[in-house]
C-alpha cells in the first residue's frame, strides 16, 4: 500500500466505504478461482427456487459471458413448469475487481431507471454474498451486441469500439438522448437509498469524488506514482461548484450499451456500478475521454467514436437546455482522467499481481491504458479549459 | 547454445495460435479472448525484452530527477524542512539497489509521501512549483509509456507514435 500523509478524513459514502472494506478483507483471501459454469448452475438452482413463485422452476444452459473486466457474469435460462423459459444473466463479484462497487446500488440504479432508458430489468439481488459467496444481483438478458457486425474494430473491454460510419448518427443520437434523460430524472423520487445525497455544500460533490478514488489509491497501489497526488492536488484547488445535482451513469460511454441490430436502436444501457449523484458534467467529460474514441476515416477523432467533441457538447446542450461550463468541464476532464488511473494503474493492475480476479490477463494487458489518461492529464492541465 | 528467449516466444505463439485456440469452442468467447490476450502478451513481451534493462534504467533516471527537482525546489520551504530527509535517502539508497523496479518504487514512494507532505504543509509557491515539475516528467514518462506499450492499441494516436527502438536511440 501507498503509504499516505493525509491528515484528513476522506468522506466517501457509506455504502461505498462498506465495499471498499469487503475488498480490504478479501484481500487475505489469495488467489481466486474462478467459477466453474457447473459450479454456477448448482449455485442458481438454490437460488431461484428460493425466489417467490420460481420453486418448481429449473435452471439451464448456464454459460460464462465475455467483457466484463470488473464483474464474473453468465448467462442462464430458467424453466417454468410450463416448458416457457426466460433467459438472464448473473453478475457477480470476483475476490477483487477493477472497481469496488456494491450490488445494492447497481440494483437501485437499474430498477430505478427502468422506465428512463433501455436498462436490463433486474430480478434479484444477494446482496452480502449470503447465497452466491460473494455479492450478486440477477437481471433479465437483453439481446444485442456491443458492436454491429462488420464493424471495424475496438479493443478489449469495448474501449475504443467503432460501430462504423453507417450507425454512427443513429446511435449518436439516441446515445445523446438517453443521457439527457438520466440526468433529468428526478431521482429524488425514486428509491435510491443506497446513495448519499450530497450536502448543502456545492463543493462537497466534487470534493467527494476526488475523496473517492483517492481512498482507493491508498488502497490499491502496488508502484508508487507521484503524478497521482500531485493532480489530487490539482483537483482540490479547482473545484467548482455544483448548482444541480444530478444522477451521473459514470461510465457512459460505446461499449457500455447494447445495439439491437434489426431495431437499429440501443437496447440496453448497461454497467451502472459507478453511478452516484454528482455534476452532469462529469458524465459530458467521461463521455469525451481519448480512450473511448478513436480517429474516423478522415483522421478526425469522434468522442466515444460517434461524433466530434464539439458537436457532443452542443447537442447536448440544445437537448438538456443545460449550459456546458468549459472550466467546470475541464475540471471533470481532469478528474475522469485520475479516477481512470487510479483504477486501472492501482486497482486493475493490483487484482491481477495478487491473482484475485476472473480475468487477470485482461486486467494486466489493460494497465498500459493508463498512461494514457496520464499523458491526456498533463496535456489538459497545461493547456487549461477551452474556450 | 540454449534457444534465445524470442525463438522461445515464437513457439509459443505458434503453439498458441495454430493449436490451442483452434481447438477452443468456438462458443467459448472467454476462453477464446483470454487465448488471444496471452499471443497479444507475448507478442508485446518477444518485441520488449531486448529493451527492458534500459527502460527501466530510463525510468529509474526519471524518477531520481524528479525527486531531486522536489528538493531543489523546497529547499527554502520550511514546511517540509523535516520531510526532506527521508527522500534525500531514498534517492540515495534507492539508486543502489540491485533491482531496478525495487528502486523505482521506492524513489517513487518516497517522492509520492513528499508530495503529500508538500501539499499539507508546504508554502503555495513550492506546491506551484511542484506541481509544474511533476506533470512535466510525467509527460515525458507517459510519452515513453505509450511508445513502450503503443501495440496494446489504446492510445488512438499509436500511429504517429515513434518506435520502440527509437527511445533508445
């Protein structure tokens, strides 16, 4: 563990500080094995007939799914006495992940946002781990592909994905819209308890996310990095205020929602473990990081490879009828950079040296993507807010 | 004579490429990414390792001159007067120790806790300061990073990124 100076309380919130914790005590646990699919179907058979109205249903065709850098998931199908099946998915925890997250509030979020957007409609939840081992939530299985077939390419973990020119205005569109309408949703009103509201404090939203990965880089640092608390530095001393507290998806990006390729819309939004209530432009600035985007055919680089930087941020804000401040924008740009390199140089690459995870090939060819958040921090820093 | 590490890596691709991942279920989408992450890897692995010694040489170089910046820079701050010790020793002993990633992280260590010091207790010129070093060698040490690691294909700029021999030159 880096070892910290800090003589200050970080205020991360409760439920978060519970799975920062639980990650904290697996980390004696030693290597993880992951699970084997027959493992899994023993496990959701119990599982599902526990569950009002499912005990004389059957479970099936269990199989691992891909993706999923953070979560272990599989899909199922369960059988009604009937013969009529549903199919679903399962997601839950490995030993240690690339982010520390608690079901309860994934589950909240994608009840929550079910009637907003596209979201897979979750069933159950074993919250603590009582059944599965280690904490899990169910959600039905939506069909769809992260990437249309006969497009270009992308990497691993969808960063980087290009849909290809024929799909881009169509999905850029509804990417846009489906964000404009989670940030209006009124999520004072819905049930979201897992969530801290932020206090009357207008700083205190964007003082608790640099609060946030920094606890999880004292956590989680295997090589020391001293751009890391040189840029929390940075952040502290440019916070800005937030007027409108906002329910932020926090890794809304291509590669995080399905396309449903006869509909030729997105079907689902998906990966909402990192949701909190914070400043919409958070989300905007997540949206516009390099390593999401890529160059298009004529060498332009498209945010999140659907459109160029500057129409994204207008059209949003014609949609929203929000105004984009380009110093508070900056300000996220620099925070969605330290908060990428604190989970992918201090947790990814943590889970992978102490073998914890599902996928630790993954997370260890993934580090290097690091730097370029890195190198994007320094350059936005030094070159300060657009005009 | 022993088979040099790349003619080994090279059979390991091979190996990997023409019998294991063929003969994966095609279903299997896992298994079959985690297969093709492991040529990746050794790929990246058979074009690094002639160059590993002396990226780490680089790096340790780097962080040595970045430690002592942090002193030069604070020497009149008596904020961090008593912080500065435990760096000076760092530096020095770290630059002594036989592994060069055991000394890197303990250079690296030792600037990391200044840095935090600095901030807590250090005047607002010396955190300017700072602040301007640190992101200047972090730039440089990106730049370096995304060079060493330009075929993990993330960087969307990897194609105007020069070579890996060309960080020696």
């Amino acid at each position: 563990m880096v070892q910290s100076l800090a003589n200050f309380a970080l205020d991360v919130e409760p439920s978060l500080t519970e799975s920062l914790a639980l990650k904290m005590r697996n980390r004696s646990a030693g290597p993880y094995k992951p699970r084997h699919e027959d493992e899994v179907q023993t496990l959701l058979h119990s599982f599902v007939h526990k569950q009002e109205g499912y005990a004389a249903h059957r479970v099936e065709n269990v199989a691992r799914l891909s993706g999923g850098a953070s979560k272990e998931q599989f899909r199922f199908d369960v059988i009604a006495p009937d013969g009529s099946s549903e199919r679903m998915v399962l997601r839950m925890d490995p030993l240690a992940s690339t982010v520390a997250t608690g079901r309860l509030r994934e589950f909240q979020a994608m009840r929550a946002f079910g009637q907003v957007v596209p979201v897979p409609r979750v069933t159950w939840l074993d919250e603590d781990g009582a059944h599965f081992g280690t904490p899990a939530m169910v959600a039905a299985f939506v069909r769809g592909v992260t990437k249309p077939a006969g497009a270009p390419g992308g990497n691993v973990a969808g960063l980087g994905t290009n849909v290809g020119p024929e799909w881009r205005e169509e999905l850029g569109e509804q990417f846009l819209k489906h964000l404009v309408a989670i940030h209006d949703f009124d999520w004072r009103k819905a049930d979201l308890s897992a969530y801290a509201v932020p206090d009357a404090d207008p700083y205190h939203v964007a003082r608790r996310q640099i609060d946030w990965w920094t606890q999880v880089w004292l956590e989680d640092a295997v090589d020391p990095e001293p751009l890391i608390p040189a840029v929390e530095g940075w952040l502290r001393d440019n916070m800005p205020a937030c007027p409108e507290i906002v329910f932020c998806h926090s890794d809304y990006r291509t590669g995080n929602f399905l396309i449903d390729e006869e509909q030729r819309q997105i079907s689902a939004v998906l990966d909402w473990e990192l949701a909190h209530l914070g400043d919409f432009h958070e989300d905007v600035a997540w949206v516009t990081g390099k390593i999401f985007g890529h160059l298009d055919e004529s060498g332009e680089f498209l945010v999140t490879g659907l459109m160029p930087r500057q129409q994204l941020l207008d059209r949003y804000m014609q949609m929203s009828g929000r105004t984009i401040d380009p110093k508070t924008l900056h300000f996220y740009e620099v925070l969605c950079g330290y908060k990428t390199c604190v989970i992918i140089l201090g947790s990814a690459y943590r889970a992978a040296v102490e073998a914890q995870n599902h996928q630790n090939v993954l997370q260890t060819w993934m580090v290097p993507c690091g730097h370029v958040f890195a190198s994007e921090i320094c350059r936005l820093i030094d070159k300060g807010p657009s005009a | 004579m022993t088979p040099s590490i790349s003619a080994r890596i090279d059979s390991m691709v091979q190996a990997m490429g023409d019998i294991v991942l063929p003969s994966i279920d095609e279903n299997n989408n896992l298994a079959r990414e985690q297969a093709q992450l492991v040529i990746a890897h050794l790929n990246l692995m058979k074009q690094q390792f002639a160059y590993a010694d002396a990226f780490d040489r680089i790096e340790l170089a780097n962080a040595v001159q970045l430690g002592q910046q942090l002193l030069e820079l604070t020497t009149a701050d008596p904020g961090v007067a008593d912080d500065r010790p435990a760096l000076e020793a760092a530096i020095s002993a770290g630059q002594s120790l036989p592994d060069r990633q055991d000394a890197l992280r303990a250079v690296n260590g030792a600037t990391e806790a200044f840095i935090r010091a600095l901030r807590q207790r250090g005047e607002r010129r010396s955190i300017d300061a700072m602040t301007r070093a640190v992101l200047a060698l972090a730039q440089e040490q990106s730049h370096r990073n995304l060079v060493w690691f330009a075929s993990n294909g993330f960087d969307a700029d990897r194609d105007s990124l020069p070579s890996i021999e060309s960080l020696f030159a």
